[in-house]
C-alpha cells in the first residue's frame, strides 16, 4: 500500500469510533487501535538500576517484522495516529536504526514516538527525523541533572554525549516543529531530590516537557529504591518540582509540560474511569505476543498464525481485559497507578510481577516499612 | 543454550580476535547467550622471558608443532585448568572455536580439556583452517570436535544452535560436517553471509579493548573478500567476490563503539579505528559516502577527530579531490599493496593498474597530507634483476611522498589456493612446492635467497632515502634473516650453513627456545664441523 498517500480521514474516523466504542463500554469492537507499540529492541550501553530487560535478548529485525506481521497490522499501521517504537535498548544504535525509521516514517499520518537514553540521539539521527517531515515526540531518559548522578543511575560514562546531543536538538529545534522532547525523570529514592535541579535543566534546554515516573521493581535488588518507601519526601519533592516550573515560566514565559505521578496518600476522583489503553492500544513485540501496555500483566494473545487483526482485538485476551475492567474487576489495572492513582498507595502497583513465579511474587512483595 | 567463543594461541594481540567479537555480537543481537574467551591473549599477558618471541608471527612455529603445544600446555597445567574452569562454569552447551593452521593444535588440546570438564558439551571447529580439505579429516580424528563449520559463522551457528536446542535434525543445517558412526556427513553448502548490513555491532563486553595491545582502536572488516585476483593471494578462497557493508552501517558501528567507550577521564576515547578489510576502496561510491559521512557528522564531534587507517586499491578514481576528502574524514594513512615497480611483472601478477598511476596517486595522497605505506614483494615467479630495478627506480622516484614501507618478510610466498599455486607451470615455478616459502623458478635463478637478497637490498635502499622501513618483525630484520636462513637451509638439510645462521643468531638472543630447539635438532647431523658442534654445544650443552 502506498502509505504516503493514506487518507487522513480513515484515521480521524477511526478515532471517533474508538472514542466511542470506549464510551459506551463496548467489548467487541468494529474500531481499530489509535495507538500501536512495536517493542523495537536495540544494543543498549546503560546499565540503569530500574532496567527490566533481559540479559539476552533480540534485537529488532525489521525484514522480520514485515515477513511475519506487517500483513495483519497493516489495518492498524494505517489507521493509528501513534506509532511507538520503543523497547529494551536503544532503536538509534540497530545497525539499520535510518531504515527502520524510514519504513515506519512511511505512515506519515502517525505521530512516531520513542524513548531513548539519549546517547544515541546523535546529530545525524535528529537530521534524519527533522528532515522526514513526520511528527516526533522523543522521550529522553535522562533521569538526573549531573554526570556523578547519572553515572550512579546509569553505570555509564555517556553524560556528556548526551548533553552534547542535546545541545544539538536544541538548536534544530529553532528551525522545526515536527520535533517534541520530552525529558523522563524515573524516579527512585537515589535521585528524587534531584528533580528540581531537573526541571531547571530541562527548560534551559528548551524542553517541551518533563514526565516522572515512579520506577517499577522488577527484581528484589530493585526494591530498596522504590519511592514507596520515601511517601512524605516524594510529595514535598512534586509540589517543590511544581513551584519550581511556576517560577521558571514566571519569569521566562515559555511554557513547559510537567506531567507527574499521582502523590502518596491523596484521594483521586475516579468517576468510573477505566484504563483506556484495553481499548486504544495494542503492542506487538518481536515475538508476535499482543498485550495492551508495557506494564500488562501475565495475560496475552499471540498474532502468529491469525489471519485477521481481528482475531486478536476481538479475541479471548481483549475481550476478557475489556470486561473485567467493565465489571470492575480491574485485572492488571487493579494495581496500576497509571489506570488507578488510588493504587499509588498500594505497594502492589510499583511491582512488576510478569513472568514471575508465586514464591517470587511473594517475595517481591514483602513490604517491610520502615 | 549458552555458547562460549574460544580463540586459541597463536593469534594477534593487539585487538580482541574480530571473529570471536564480530559473531559474539550477532549471536547475542539473535537472543542467544554467549560468552568470549581469548586463550592466546590470556597466556600472552602472562608469558615469560623465555617464551616472549612466541607471538611474534615471524617465530610463531612451534604453535604448529602439536607435540609442542601439549607439552607447554602441560608445564602451564594451573593456568590451563584455571582458564578450563571458567569456561565450564558459564554451563555452555556449544564450545565453539576460531580455527586456522596456527591454533589448531592448542584448540584440539582445549577442546578435549573442555569435553572432559563438562559432560555433554557439543564442540564445533569453524574458520579459515577447513578451507584445507585436508584439516576436515584430520580434525575429526585428532580432536573430539562434534561439527566442523564451512564458511560464515553468522550463517551456520544460528541454525546449529536451534537444532541443538530443539533437538531437530543436524542434516537441515547448511555448512556442517558433523560425525556420523565412523564417517563424517557433510551438510552442504550454507551460503556466504551477504547481508553485511543487518550484522550486529561487535561486542567487547567479554574482551575488553584496554586488555589488549592497542586500547585506542577498534579493527573492523567492514567489507569481505576482494575486487581483483591477483595470482599470489589466497583470499579468494575465504571470500567468495566482495561483499561491503554500506557507508551508513559502517559509520553508526564506529559512532556506536566512540559513544559506548566513552570516558571523560581519558584523553584518547577510543580516537582510531583500522580497517582491516583487504582493501577499503573496493567500491568507491562508499568511500565517498562514508567521508561525507564522517564530515557531516564526527562520531562525538566535541572530541578529537577520529582517526582511521586502511588498505587501498590503486584505483583511478582516487584523485586529487577523493584524497583530500579522505584526509578531511580523518584518514591518517593508506596502505596500498603496490609489490613491485615493474610494469612487466604487474600483469604477471594479474594487477590491473599501471606504474605511473600508482606514482600519481602516491604523490596525491602525500600531498593531501595523508601517510602512504606500500607494501612491497621480492622475486615474484618471472621478475628479473632488471625488474627489481625497476622496483628499486620506483622508490627513488616517489619514496619522498612515502611515510614508510613494508616490505613482505615472506618476500614472495606459493599460497595454498591462490592462482599462482593452482598454476605452478604458468610461473615456471619448479613442482612439487613442498614448502610454501622455499619454492624456486625450474631455471633456478629464483630461489629464497635470491628474494631475501633482494628485500634486503631494497631496505639499504629505502633507509638510504630516509623511508622508514616496517618490516612488521619483533626481533630486527638482521635477527630476521639469520632465523629464515637458518631454517631455510636446514629444511634443505644443508646442516652447515643452517648451523652458521643460527649461531649468529644466538649470539644474540642466547636463550631463544625456538632457536635452541632447532640447534639440538641439528647438532648431530651431518657435516657440521667440529669446531661448529662445540660451538652450538655452549649453548644447548654435550647431552642437549
């Protein structure tokens, strides 16, 4: 299919109808996905502390992507008006990471999005983006405003290199506006109080946001940095990370997004809310397995071997998710703080528990409060 | 399965082996766990005084002589059960080996080792070695090697592996012998690896680049195989035609490794990358890509600038401007493979350029301020004295615009596979060649002496006009020939002369193994002088 020449309109009607369909609770829908994730896994030279991923692991093949699904997400690739590719390491090293953009940039009706550390984004990559026409937003994880920190957070040397590119995305920035940067700050008790410090840099370097996350455990060694542990601080730290925006676009006047994880202890007004992604996303890794988000539980459908997307939009894994959620049995949304902020407090929604074992589940979950 | 890459002595030093890293990348880009262990580097850094030379390739031999190697592997046992253990304790399931002639005899010593540490582990040979028919056979009979691999690793690994973790049938998997009761089945041809591009980055996770002799470079083989065929060399036995990776691919592999490398601390990070294909310019358009690509876009532009060393072609197209774009991409020298001065002998040796293009583009490539090294050969089958002259002339004429030359310590060596092998009465080169070093012309007018005369009057020549000469041996070129003509000589059983060599030899270097081994070999032989045997019994004693 010539997917320069997809007709926005498909994609508009498309999100009408998911919007809809998520409206009125449907289970079974006639609409496609507005977003889709393809996990594009890539070398990595972080060692970050929070990192879930394995220590093998494939890296993205895109030949392999197109021999094995590119058929069945064909209606989805067209339809979707977010194309995410992002997974463990990073897409910019692949050997072909050009190639691969220009194959996804092909569905020019999309917004890409990926997340990278931010070594990778080097000035060849951000002109290759700029220059592409497509609409971009880059999430950098960069996750402390100073090399001795980022070193502690990351075990890598690359700092530098990574201001480095930075100051060059800023510049290209000036002349283009299909380009959006956002700086991640993962938060864990060894960098929260750098979040600050963070924002500062952040707008200097004319960044169109900032987003925090609390970090998930996916190991045991993990847990002693959870935020859970730090409530009261982490709260000061987000209402101090706030005032400190408010002061810098005081006096600036340019706008900054700031998008923050719920607080400890508040009580969020629901309203019947559900966790929309059941509805707007699918993502799809090198395997062919479908789940809903990156923080989904064990649940999942596989699209080898379908003949139809929607076998697997419509199948036993989507159709459960959406009616348990519907019924408010949350499933894995009953400990996600980014379905439910209530869950916040429940030490359950900072874990991640795929793929592992009950006595490991247990032991994960050990809260042992201080 | 996990799978351990093993590389055995003898092999270079100065970088991690490229096969043991360039695969390691790959397996581990397929999700398949692997680990590296370079034996020869880690027995390198742990030699003795006695022993030192033994990697210097110009001494290298004993590594060829099995029953040297299981009695040096034996007096070093500790280090050898050490380096075993921590093979074993990774719980492979494939030990895979990087073979060729020099690391035959040590891998079929680990591979036993290792077979017997861990029960149950399968072993496969691969690498140049098996280019020899002859290495197949033997290898299934003087080593417990399971498979031995024909052609690219990226290739035939991948589907082993599978097969091996699946337990599907061994026959499906190209480019394998493998044992069967007492015959070894081939499983046919597996296809060279075409697809340069989609190769994972080389990793150094496991061999680390500071832990060996050059810490500021990465060696990469960006392309396989050659353009041209000349009639002395064997590449084209191990590449089938040319296949390059693109300028993109090879400039975000080395972006890649300056980022990963990185370290505020150190000055160099990571500042030189050597290309080791047999020649970088075997397609131009890439040569100019890759420039443009290393103008536009310095790999970390905020440090020095890269800089990259290669193999050339004398090509046509490199002109004035293609050479001064090179300089400017951070090029710091170009090694071309000029190997004689004589137009006559060029064709003879099936090299399709001229004389005065080669002239040119030296000059052009010294005037855009780039290094050139030449390589240079001696007595090539059908080169005459007025030839060699004529290779003289050559470098009085250009050897101002030549930073140094190399050249060959084999002065012209009978390759196994090349043209000139397959065609010895097409040379007038006397058969049977039983040696690939020692052939002569039927005439006899070409013979290892004469080519060593003739290189080494071609050095007085260069060091005369102030070229440096790098002749690539550890010892020195003098230390060089007496060893070659000592070993010469006593391979023709002329024990005299080779005695003489060898004493001269030792007169300097009084406890060099390899020399002493040969000197207690020889002692008894016939037609050494009294006075000789005296002589050679000082240093290995009456009873040696």
């Amino acid at each position: 299919m010539p997917t320069d020449r997809i007709d926005n309109s498909a994609v508009l009607e498309n999100a009408r109808l998911n919007e809809e369909e998520y409206r009125e609770r449907k289970v079974c829908l006639k609409s496609y996905p507005q977003a889709i994730f393809v996990q594009v896994d890539g070398p990595c030279n972080h060692e970050c502390l929070f990192c879930s991923r394995p220590k093998v692991y494939s890296h993205f093949d895109l030949d392999r992507f197109r021999s094995r699904y590119e058929d069945l997400l064909m209606p989805v690739l067209t339809r979707v008006s977010r194309i995410n590719i992002t997974g463990s390491g990073e897409l910019l090293f692949l050997p072909e990471a050009k190639r691969n953009l220009d194959y996804f940039n092909r569905y020019v009706h999309a917004e890409k999005m990926f997340a990278t550390n931010g070594s990778s984004l080097v000035p060849k990559m951000v002109d290759h983006i700029a220059v592409s026409g497509n609409r971009y937003t880059i999430h950098v994880s960069l996750h402390s405003s100073n090399e001795n920190l980022h070193r502690l957070i990351t075990a890598s040397n690359s700092y530098p290199v990574v201001m480095e590119n930075l100051k060059y995305i800023k510049k290209v920035k000036r002349e283009i506006e299909n380009l959006r940067i956002n700086y991640i700050f993962v938060m864990t008790s060894q960098n929260a109080r750098n979040l600050k410090d963070f924002i500062r840099l952040a707008y200097g370097n004319g960044a169109d946001g900032v987003v925090v996350y609390y970090y998930y455990v996916y190991r045991l060694d993990q847990k002693s940095a959870s935020c859970y542990f730090i409530k009261d601080a982490v709260n000061d730290i987000l209402r101090e990370a706030e005032e400190e925006l408010d002061s810098l676009t005081g006096k600036d006047g340019r706008q900054m997004d700031l998008i923050l994880p719920p607080r400890f202890g508040v009580e969020y007004e629901m309203s019947g809310a559900l966790c929309k992604e059941a509805w707007s996303q699918v993502m799809v890794n090198s395997g062919g397995d479908i789940i809903s988000c990156d923080v989904a539980g064990d649940s999942r459908e596989n699209i080898s071997g379908k003949s139809d997307f929607m076998e697997v939009w419509n199948g036993r894994y989507y159709i459960d998710l959406r009616r348990n959620l519907i019924e408010g049995k949350y499933d894995c949304a009953s400990f996600c703080w980014r379905a439910n902020p209530n869950t916040v407090n429940d030490f359950r929604s900072h874990v991640i528990t795929r793929g592992k074992s009950e006595e490991e589940i247990r032991e994960l979950l050990e809260v042992t409060e201080e | 399965m996990k799978v351990v890459l093993i590389q055995c002595p003898v092999w270079g030093t100065r970088e991690p082996p490229a096969a043991l890293v360039q695969l390691s990348g790959h397996l581990k880009s397929l999700g398949i766990d692997t680990r590296c262990f370079d034996l020869n580097n880690h027995l390198y850094r742990r030699r003795s005084d006695e022993i030192s030379t033994m990697w210097a390739w110009e001494q290298s031999m004993s590594w060829y002589d099995g029953g040297w190697v299981r009695g040096f592997f034996g007096s070093i046992s500790k280090v050898i059960d050490e380096f075993t253990d921590a093979i074993a304790g990774c719980e492979p399931g494939l030990a895979a080996f990087s073979v060729s002639a020099s690391t035959y005899h040590a891998s079929c010593f680990m591979a036993d080792m290792i077979k017997r540490r861990r029960r149950g582990i399968k072993v496969i040979f691969g690498g140049p070695a098996f280019l020899d028919p002859g290495y197949i056979g033997k290898a299934f009979s003087d080593s417990p090697a399971d498979f031995l691999a024909i052609g690219d690793g990226e290739t035939i690994l991948p589907a082993l592996i599978r097969a091996l973790d699946t337990g599907g049938p061994i026959e499906s998997c190209p480019g394998l012998y493998y044992r069967k009761g007492k015959r070894s089945v081939y499983t046919g041809d597996a296809g060279d690896f075409s697809l340069l591009d989609k190769m994972a980055f080389m990793d150094y996770s496991d061999l680390k680049i500071e832990d060996y002799d050059d810490a500021v470079h990465v060696a990469m083989m960006s392309s396989r195989g050659c353009v041209w065929k000349c009639a002395y060399c064997s590449t084209r036995a191990f590449a089938r035609g040319y296949r390059a990776m693109s300028a993109e691919r090879i400039h975000q592999e080395i972006t890649y490794h300056r980022i990963c490398n990185f370290d505020a601390k150190r000055k160099d990070n990571l500042g030189h990358i050597d290309f080791m294909d047999l020649e970088f310019n075997g397609r131009m358009d890439r040569v100019k890509e890759f420039c443009r690509l290393m103008i536009d876009y310095p790999p970390c532009a905020f440090l020095p600038q890269m800089k990259w060393v290669a193999n050339a072609i004398i090509h046509p197209d490199l002109d004035r401007d293609m050479l001064q774009m090179i300089k400017d991409a951070g090029c710091r020298k170009l090694i071309f493979g000029i190997e004689t001065g004589s137009e006559r002998v060029l064709k003879l040796m099936k090299k399709p350029y001229s004389v005065n293009v080669a002239k040119r583009i030296i000059k052009d490539a010294f005037e855009a301020g780039l290094e050139v090294t030449t390589n240079f050969m001696f007595g090539f089958p059908g080169e005459t004295e007025e030839d060699f002259q004529k290779t003289l002339d050559f470098v009085k004429e250009v050897g101002k615009y030549i930073e140094r030359v190399y050249p060959s310590r084999t002065y012209c060596a009978v390759e196994q596979f090349s043209y000139m092998q397959e065609h010895l009465e097409e040379f007038g080169i006397k058969p049977p060649v039983n040696h690939h070093l020692y052939w002569e012309t039927a005439d006899g007018t070409n013979t290892y002496p004469v080519r060593l005369e003739r290189c080494s009057r071609f050095e007085e020549l260069c060091s005369g006009l102030g070229v440096k000469v790098d002749c690539g041996v550890k010892t020195s070129v003098e230390m060089d020939n007496w060893y070659n003509l000592g070993h010469y000589y006593e391979y023709g059983r002329e024990y005299a002369k080779a005695a003489e060599y060898f004493l001269k030899y030792l007169e300097k270097d009084p406890k060099n193994e390899i020399v002493l081994s040969r000197v207690k070999a020889i002692r008894r032989q016939q037609g050494l002088t009294s006075v000789m045997k005296k002589e050679l019994e000082k240093y290995v004693g009456r009873e040696g």
